[in-house]
C-alpha cells in the first residue's frame, strides 16, 4: 500500500508540476499574443499615418507646380502691360526714334525681369565648342580661330540657374 500511495503522491505532483507548467505556457501565450496585437496595431497605425504623409506630399507637390510659374509671370506682367501700351500708342513719323527708345526700354525691362529670376545669356563666342551649352550648326573655315572654337552665334542659348535650357545655336571653326 506504501508503494501505492508513493505512486499517488508522485503523480499527483507531476500532475500539479504539469498544471504549474500548462498555466506557466498559458501566460507566457497570452502575453506574447498581448504583445503580438500591439506590435500590430502599432505596424498600422503606422502605415496609416505613412499613407496620410504620401497623400499629403502629393497634395502639396500638385499644388507647388500648380502654382509654381506665378512668380514669374507676375515679374513679367508689368513688361505685358507695356507692350500692351505700346501696341496702343498710334505712331506719327517723327515720334518714332521715340518709339523705338519705349520699346527699347520695354525689352530692357523684360531682360531685367528674366534676370531676376535667374535666367543667364550663354555667350559662347571664342569659347571651345561644348556640346552640353552648344548645338553646332554649321563648321566654318577660320585662319583666325582655332578647330572647335565657336565663331557666330545663330540663336542665342539661355542658363536658368546653371542649367541649360537651351542650347546656344553656333557656327564652330573647322
């Protein structure tokens, strides 16, 4: 009966050290599942307020290049508005050294305006050709120049800011 009853005793510990063990597991579960739903809920909070920011750039980028030539052509309204006089303004014969004097100030305003707003005259004459400011138009024979410098400009080229926005239009010494 003693061996019975050891047995008993050593089964019913090993039951209470597996019930120890199963609520030990149980917890260990619970608090990983705790913590698994607030990584979750953390990972979409996240993403949700990664996709607002997107939106939102978008918005503010749409709306930057919406609007992003207003200050330019508010610079060059004035210069409208003087053409506009001048296109207005009836022309005797002896008014128009006048005439071109006015327009010749109008042009210096445009140019002024362009200016301040970065845009630069690429002056490529007895420059080297370069085929990153210049578009050759034609090679001309020169005993004056050496090969590949440029010669004439056939249309002017323009810089806005240090970049080409077009290319100077050139004859080059061949």
């Amino acid at each position: 009966m003693k061996d019975e009853n050891d047995r008993d005793q050593t089964n019913d510990q090993e039951n209470e050290t597996a019930d120890q063990d199963l609520e030990r597991i149980q917890k260990d579960l619970e608090a990983s599942q705790s913590q698994a739903t607030d990584y979750l809920d953390s990972l979409q909070r996240l993403k949700a307020e990664f996709d607002n920011f997107r939106k939102r750039t978008l918005r503010e980028q749409s709306e930057f290049l919406k609007f992003a030539a207003q200050n330019v052509i508010g610079t060059l309204l004035p210069v409208l508005d003087n053409f506009e006089r001048a296109l207005t303004h009836d022309v005797d014969g002896d008014q128009i050294d006048e005439y071109k004097e006015g327009m010749q100030l109008v042009y210096t305003q445009f140019k002024e305006a362009l200016a301040r707003e970065g845009l630069v005259a690429i002056e490529p004459i007895g420059e080297a050709f370069d085929p990153t400011r210049h578009e050759a138009m034609m090679t001309l024979e020169s005993a004056d120049h050496t090969e590949g410098t440029v010669i004439n400009v056939v249309e002017k080229g323009y810089l806005l800011k240090d970049r080409v926005i077009r290319p100077a239009k050139v004859s080059v010494a061949g």
